[in-house]
C-alpha cells in the first residue's frame, strides 16, 4: 500500500470521529472532516466511500510541517483545496494564519486517539512514530 494510503488510514484510525461502520456494504472508517465536520468514509485500502477524503499536513510541508500523526488530519478535498490557496493568501498577513493553525491543531489533538487493537490497520512507514498505547509502541 502507497504511503500516502497508509497515512492517511492511521490519521483516521487516530482520530477519534472516525468508527469502524458498514457502508455502502464495504466495511470502512467513517468519521468527520476535521475543518467543516462533513461525514467522510475510507476503506481498508485507503480509498474514498463518498466525497473525497484527503490527507492533510495541518502545518504544511512547505512551512516545515512532517508526517507525524499529530500533523496529519482528514479533510475533505473542498477544505483541503480551499486551505491550500488561503496559505498563499495568508503569508502577508501571518497573524491570522497562526491562529486558524493553532485551532486546527487543537481540534486534532482533542479528537486523538489510540486505534482499537482489532481493526485491520497497515503497518506505519518506520519514520512515523506510532500513537502511545499502541501495539506498535
Ligand atoms: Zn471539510
């Protein structure tokens, strides 16, 4: 499985929106977009059930941000499209950027938590470390 795929189920799987559910009769990860709340549903292999649902750098790889859990979230592709030109607009005016950061920061950091043991993750690329609690600690 890609990366991307990977990081983007363990996201999920950490985010304390997302429950294991049956959807469409696909078994899947359903939970909410970490800007707007909008419902969002992933298989097993990282694939959308539904509206796009795409992993996002909560601080940008291009202000320095990496792919430690606590910096990726799901968004939907619309939010996710959306925050991507605000960046640009942003960087003039910095003060707000750092605080709509910090909220989504925050927000991530209220929804985490560790995966049930059971569900049937991939393994974590063996840079990023996994959640405290974990298996895989
Ligand atoms: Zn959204």
């Amino acid at each position: 499985m890609k990366r991307r795929a990977r990081l983007l189920l363990w996201a999920a799987a950490t985010d304390a929106t997302f429950e294991r559910a049956t959807v469409r009769g696909i078994d899947a990860l359903c939970g909410r977009c970490i800007h707007c709340g909008r419902p969002l549903a992933i298989d097993w292999e990282g694939r959308s059930i539904g509206p796009p649902a795409t992993l996002e750098h909560l601080l940008p790889r291009s202000a320095g941000g990496d792919d430690r859990l606590e910096n990726l979230a799901v968004a939907c592709a619309r939010c996710n499209h959306r925050k991507g030109a605000r960046e640009d607009a942003r960087r003039a005016r910095r003060g707000t950027a750092d605080r709509a950061l910090a909220a989504a920061l925050d927000r991530r950091r209220a929804r985490f938590r560790s995966p049930p043991r059971a569900w049937p993750l991939p393994g974590l690329p063996a840079d990023v470390n996994p959640p405290m609690g974990s298996d895989m600690e």
